[in-house]
C-alpha cells in the first residue's frame, strides 16, 4: 500500500504542475482572492458546480470569466433577470409552417462552462430549468435528450437573499451545488493593488489559455486515484450523519437548531472535494485536516435550519463549525 501510495504521491506532484501557471495567470488580472479561486479549481478538478456568493462588486464575475478563459473551451455568461424564460437557456421547438414539422434550436446552455451570473435574480422556474443539465449532464428539449459535452460546469454567482429583487433557490437546486463559498471584502493594501491596477479605463489585460478539456479529463482521473483511507471515509460519513442526528455525537443541544440535514450528495461532494483538494496540495492522500479545510463550503447550505436556530439567531454555518469540532478525528 504504501508503494502505491508513494506512486500516486509522483503523479500528483506531476500533473499538478499546471496550477502554478493556472494561479500565476489568474493573478494578473484579480487581486487576493485566492480563497475563491482555490474553491473554483476545485470545482473544475472535482466535476463540480459551484455557488457564490458575496455583496457585489468583489469580483466574482471576474474571477470565472477569467478562469473560463484559462481553458481552452467554450463559454456562456448568462444573465438571469426576472423575465428570463426557461426556453432562454435549454432551447425551444421552432414551428416551419412550410414543412409543418418541428426544428429543434439549441439554447446557451449547450456549452462547457457556464457562468449562471445573479441567479437569485431569476423566479424558481428559471432556476429549476438548470437542474436536469447540472445532475444528468443532459437537456431535453420536446421529446428529444441531448447529452452536454465534458467538461460541463455551472459557476453560478447570488447576491445576499436579503437584497431588494432576489428570489430564494430552492433546496433542490442548491443541493445541486457541490460547493457554496462566501467572499468578503478585500484587505486594505489588497484594495491599494486593485485600484493601482484597474483604475485605468477601457484597460485590457491579456492572459492566455493554460488547459483544455483534454488536460481537464486527464487530471480527473488522477484525482480519481487520490488515496482515502477507510478510516477518514468514515470520519467524513459521520460528519454528515452528524448534521442529521447530533445527539449521536454528544451535540443534542443542536437537534433542535436543525430541521433538515446533509443528503448523501453531500457525502459524496465532500470526499470528491477533499481529494481535489489533496490534489492541490501536491498530496496523493486525503487527510482529516482536508476534510476540514473544505468542509464548511460543503455542507454549509446544505443545512435547513429550524425556527428555534433563527430565534436564537444561528445559522447553518454555526452549526457545520460546531460539528467540525466537535466530531472525533480518527
């Protein structure tokens, strides 16, 4: 094992190699924020959606437009606005009156990368067009499925639901998302390098396409091969479990802060995110700190707190802290 071990270690090491160039690209153009592209990244390794979420102005739009032209794949930013049709991202039937027959058009979903910009801006229909493409990577149109190409990934951006105009995703559709990651306000002499870099207009910074699909499919295999010991497979099963029955783990004052907990998919997303995240650090093994480090992002909106949490004013994010602490690591 530990031959295998130290094999996997070589090619990691190896095929990492091109998040240097990735990151020394994206910093040309975004300031600090390496919280949030580490996050993107690993959406990218880990075949993950991702949502983001921040006051606007903090750059999120920037930082996935970036990256999307860092891959050498197409991409689609799509504005989602109160008025927006499901049929203006899967497509529709176009009726020929010369013919009489149907023709299929493809909608700006049909694409690799998509940045799903201000999606809480958009009414729960909109938002639930997305849930066949994010789950089973395919469209249907009519009677008609078509499968997405590889890789396909939804970088999805929400202002704070407590804004003026915004709509509530649903648990449905945010399940969907393998991680939600929050960004908070530059450090002062991170916003003196972003006004000495951008407060010039009409400012062009080129940066260049780093991968392709190719390179994105094969580092994905890799990280496939990231070792994970039995023992942190079971630490992370009782992690969720724990968001489901704290009382099983000496937590029974947050049974009544909790309505509803982590689904399986969140087990799931939280072993593939602490492989891509061993992946980045050089590592071909998962250890209990991985868990930790991208726990939070993982289970944080997966969380459906009670009345009694929002009475006592404690949120999800309270909760997830509690049980990483609290949660014997193996």
């Amino acid at each position: 094992m530990n031959a295998n071990i130290e094999a996997i270690n070589a090619k990691v090491k190896q095929e990492s190699s091109f998040l240097k160039k990735v990151m020394s690209e994206i910093e040309k153009v975004i300031v600090g924020q390496k919280y949030l592209i580490e996050r993107l990244l690993i959406g990218v390794l880990a075949d993950g959606h991702i949502l983001i979420e921040s006051v606007p102005g903090l750059a999120k739009t920037l930082s996935v437009n970036t990256l999307s032209r860092l891959i050498n794949t197409k991409f689609q930013r799509l504005q989602f606005t109160p008025d927006i049709l499901p049929a203006d991202l899967l497509g529709t039937l176009i009726y020929n009156p010369k013919t009489g027959e149907f023709t299929i058009k493809k909608g700006p979903l049909f694409t690799n990368i998509v940045l799903a910009d201000e999606i809480n801006r958009a009414p729960a229909k909109v938002q639930s067009a997305l849930l066949e493409a994010m789950q089973e990577k395919q469209i249907t149109i009519g009677d008609t499925t078509f499968k997405l190409e590889e890789p396909f990934l939804v970088f999805a951006t929400q202002n704070p639901i407590e804004q003026e105009g915004t709509y509530p995703l649903s648990e449905a559709q945010v399940d969907r998302f393998m991680l939600k990651i929050k960004i908070t306000y530059p450090k002062v002499d991170e916003e003196l390098q972003i006004l000495n870099r951008m407060a010039v207009i009409n400012k062009k910074i080129e940066i260049s396409p780093v991968i392709n699909p190719e390179d994105i499919t094969r580092v994905r295999g890799v990280v496939n091969e990231v070792y994970i010991d039995d023992k942190i497979k079971k630490y992370i099963v009782e992690i969720v479990h724990a968001t489901r029955k704290p009382e099983d783990y000496n937590m029974k004052d947050l049974s009544a802060l909790i309505r509803y907990g982590a689904s399986p998919r969140a087990t799931i997303n939280l072993t593939l995110a602490a492989k891509a995240y061993a992946f980045m650090q050089g590592r071909g093994y998962v250890i209990p700190q991985d868990v930790k480090d991208i726990g939070m992002d993982v289970l944080r909106h997966r969380i459906i707190e009670s009345y009694e949490a929002k009475a006592e004013e404690k949120t999800s994010e309270d909760i997830v802290a509690r049980i990483l602490q609290e949660v014997k690591v193996p």
